[in-house]
C-alpha cells in the first residue's frame, strides 16, 4: 500500500476468523419459554454449528458510521440523524420531500447512501386522496455473512440468570441465557466505487471527489471498530470477550470482484493469496492489532475509485452539493 | 415462494435470477446502453442451467421484523413481528450453464466473472472460473414442463423458481422507467432440482445432489 499514497479501492473485502469469548451476540428467541435459544446454523457438512446473524453486524455498522459521518460532516438525512431504520422512506410524509428522487437521497444522506433504502411503490387512491408512487431503492454497498463458529471450536454454557418483571403481578422470573464461546468465519464486502453513485444505472450523484472520501473514509472508520469493538445483543452485560482476529483484506482496484472466501476453510488465506493479480491485492493479518494497522493504513491512504463511465466527472466540487 | 414475513430458501439460484444477476452486472462493466442493446437480446433468450453444488443444508432462522402501518387517525406506528428466513450453507461449486453465441463468449466471460452475489446481496459469491462444457446429464434443475413424466419426481427437491414470461421480453418489460408502470416480466415455474433430503431435523434439513433418475415405468 505505501507504494501508492492514494490507493484507488474498486472494492473490498475482509475475510476474518474472530474469537468471541462467553456472548449472546445474537440469539433465536425465546420461542415462549423462559430460555433464550442461541442461533443455529446447519453446515454441509451435516454439523451443526453456533451462528450471529449478518443483520446484526450490519445495524452495528450503520449505526457506528452515523457517527462518523456526523463527524466528518458529510450530510444525514432527518431519519438517519434520529437512527430511525426506514432510512430515506421515513421521509415520505415530511413536507420537504414530497418531490424525493434517487439523486437527492443519495447526495443529501451518507448513511442512505452507503447502507441502502428501499421506498416502496404506491398506486394512486382517489379515496385516501394520495398520488401513485414509484420505487426508489439503491442497494447497500455493505453485505455481511452470518458468522459461524468452527465445527468443534464452539461451545456454550447456560447462566441463569433473574429478570424482574414488568409489573408487580409478573414477579421476578428465571431466564436461561447461554453464554457462548467460539472462533467465527465471518466475510464482510465494501462496494467502494458505489459511494455517491447509483450502483443499477452507474451514474455518479456525489460529483465532489472530497465529499465521496469523506463518506469513505467513514464507512472504512466503522468498519474497522465493528470488529475491534464487538456489538449486538445483550452486550450490556455480556460484552464477548474479543481474542483473536486474523484473516485476509482483499482488494480490488478495478472493475470486478473482491474475492471472498470462507475462514470456515482452514487453508482460507493461501486460496484467497491464490487469487491476487495486478488488480486484486491482498493484505493479510494475525492479530487485532494488525487489523488494525491495515485499516487504519487504508483510512489514511485510500480513496474510493471512480468507474470507468464516469471518467472526468468526479474530480471538481459538486456544484449542486450540499456536502 | 417468499413473502415479507417467509421466505425460504433455494439450493441454488433459478435461471431468472442468473439472467437478472448477468444484466446488473453488465450494466457495472459495460453500460446500460451496451447491455440494452446488445447483451440483453442475448441474455433474455439464452438457455440456462444450474448445476446445484454437491451438498447444501438449510436452517430455518427466526428474525425480528418491524413493520410500519398508518392507523385511521393517519397516525403511523410500529409494529413487531417474527420474519422467517431460511439460510443455506452449501459444499461444492455451483454450475450455472449458459449457452450464447461464440461472439459472446468473451464480454459474458467478464461478466460472469464479476458477479458478486446471485439473487440476495448477503449470498456472497466469486466465480471461480470459465470454460466451455456442455451441462452434465441429469445434475441440472429442470421446468416440471420439460420433464413429461420421465422422472420419479417423489424423492427430488422442487420449488418454485421464475423465469422470463418469454424469449422476447423487452427492455421496458423487466426495467421500469419512471413513466413506465412494471408489467408483469416473471413467470413462476415448478423446478425439479436433482437433490434428495439426506437428513432432516426440525426446520434443518441437508440436500444431497443426486442425479435425476429416468423412472423405470
């Protein structure tokens, strides 16, 4: 990376094996009764293995990169500034956005922008009196895997724990909550290029080059402690204990794919090293804080790449924007 | 089928949904127009099968769902629900076959190479490679309509899957403009995949590919 002070990222993707200590990052429910059942994955190879919904992590980072974008200001929408989750579609009945188009969404909010929304379509009602509505959508430029534990490198304890109930008649209640430990195959992919864009027709909205790396460098900055710094459920008192994070950061610098593949796979970083070329890097790490030192690398030195398409558009201030 | 609150998996994408996920793509590597004009008269008429990966096993996962309704008093509130989603983990490579013109090849080639996901964004997916191989006999998902009751269908998974209302669908058809309404540009179709359940437990289950079997009658 330091051969070029600005890498451009067509895309990325962190291929990561993570040790979560005694969590109950995300769970089944209780199904009705009085335990709280872990979240279960059947593998191909007919085991049974410990799992943490993809939806979890991905809420973690939204709600990280919020803060960062705020920090950087680049521009929120009402609903994204209130971490109201409907995104960009909670704005429909708002005065001010009667007339909402993709482009406005994507150029007035970060957050919308990087993490996806989806306005439904509506036809007209001449008894509600309300106007036929097209979709709006732009699909998030972040996807996460569900993580799952090593066969036979995950296990779980029952903690009983007391809850007191709503109301005096509920009295206290036992809950059975498990307390899992393991090592998590987890993949995350970054749609760099996307930013400011739309990703169906690619047409760039975010013409200002400055803006687009700030939203960038925001989204790589959530990214990099939503894996240090372990969030989901029941984190308010059984925080995991994080020790180990190892993998493999792959890059993609032009059109096409970053390659992802599985820590489920013991040899996971050699086929992923297997695939580098002249457009797709790889950057491997054995610990939290090697991690940590690649991302950071990456915040300090990396810029989201421009599609070929939009060649001599993205480089002056946006003269539209309000970034 | 999926609904809001359902939806359940698949082993392996059905032949819209390879056809849907080459014209996204194509758009990101050649353009839009290219691909209107070009590929999509290609790829909307292009046979195609799927040759399931060797073993996949699905599980059900119960997931938090919120929904936004408007009461009579226009008031909107939240309402909390359960969603039902289920997850497949799968061991082996999938086959996608598509047959196109020699012409072709090549531009396909990239783009094959550069999809990321078919059908659902969080199903992370890298190609692992291109070449030219007439589809393997019986290890590929087939219309219940082509099958004319050659096969025993008792053991073999089936599903639906859509597929292109038809060969000479347009443009407008599949990709709305903003003053166009969508048509109707999917069919649904009965999919015999050539895998059997080889063991089921409660909402998991694990599918293993077998090929389909001409029936002895």
């Amino acid at each position: 990376m330091t051969e070029n002070s600005r890498t451009q990222i067509y895309e990325l993707s962190v291929n990561a094996l993570v040790s979560w200590q005694a969590h109950s990052l995300s769970t089944a429910g209780s199904q009705g009764t009085n335990r709280l059942l872990p979240r279960r994955q059947l593998l191909a190879d007919n085991t049974q293995t410990d799992a943490v919904s993809g939806n979890i992590s991905k809420r973690h980072h939204a709600a990280l990169a919020a803060e960062y974008f705020a920090a950087e200001g680049c521009p929120l929408c009402p609903a994204c500034r209130v971490g109201d989750g409907r995104r960009a579609a909670a704005l429909i009945d708002l005065p001010d956005y009667q007339a909402l188009s993709l482009e406005r969404i994507v150029r007035e909010c970060a957050l919308c922008d990087a993490h996806g929304f989806l306005v439904t379509a509506r036809n007209a009602d001449s008894e509600a009196g309300t106007a036929a509505r097209q979709k709006l959508s732009k699909t998030t430029l972040l996807d996460y895997t569900y993580a799952l534990a090593l066969p036979g490198r995950h296990a779980e304890t029952g903690q009983l724990h007391t809850r007191v109930g709503a109301s005096d008649g509920e009295g206290q209640m036992l809950m059975k909550i498990s307390a899992r430990s393991g090592e998590y195959a987890l993949c995350v992919r970054y749609r760099c290029v996307g930013v400011g864009a739309d990703t169906e027709r690619w047409q760039l909205f975010v013409k200002d080059q400055a803006e687009r790396e700030r939203r960038h460098r925001a989204i790589l900055r959530a990214l990099r402690d939503s894996l240090v710094s372990p969030d989901g459920a029941h984190v308010a008192t059984m925080l995991p204990h994080l020790t180990g994070l190892s993998g493999a950061i792959m890059v993609r610098t032009s059109v096409g794919r970053s390659p992802v593949y599985s820590a489920l796979e013991g040899d996971y970083v050699a086929r992923l090293r297997a695939m580098t070329d002249e457009t797709c890097r790889i950057y491997p790490f054995e610990s939290v804080d090697a991690f940590y030192s690649v991302m950071n690398e990456f915040i300090a030195t990396s810029v989201p790449a421009t599609h070929p398409f939009w060649k001599g558009e993205g480089t002056g201030s946006d003269t539209q924007g309000n970034g | 089928m999926s609904s809001m609150s359902s939806a359940p998996v698949m082993p392996a994408p059905g032949p819209a949904t390879v056809r849907l996920a080459l014209i996204k793509t194509g758009i990101e590597c050649y353009g839009l127009d290219t691909v209107r004009e070009e590929l999509f008269p290609i790829l909307r008429s292009a046979p195609v099968r799927v040759r399931p990966p060797e073993r996949v096993a699905i599980s059900q996962h119960l997931l938090r769902g919120y929904k936004w309704r408007e009461d009579k008093a226009k008031r909107r509130t939240v309402q909390e629900s359960i969603m039902v989603r289920e997850m497949a983990h799968a061991s082996g490579p999938m086959t996608v076959y598509l047959q196109v013109p020699q012409a072709y090849e090549r531009r396909l080639s990239v783009v094959l190479r550069a999809v990321g996901y078919w059908g659902q964004s969080s199903s992370l997916a890298c190609c692992l490679g291109v070449r030219e191989a007439p589809p393997v006999p019986g290890e590929c998902a087939l219309p219940l309509t082509l099958l004319n009751g050659t096969i025993s269908l008792r053991p073999y998974f089936s599903c639906l899957a859509t597929e292109f209302r038809t060969d000479r669908l347009s443009w407008n058809e599949l990709v709305a403009d903003d003053d166009v309404h969508s048509t109707k540009a999917l069919r649904l179709d009965v999919y015999i995949w050539p895998m059997v359940t080889e063991y089921r437990q409660g909402t998991q289950k694990l599918l293993m590919r077998v090929p389909l079997a001409v029936s002895a009658q």
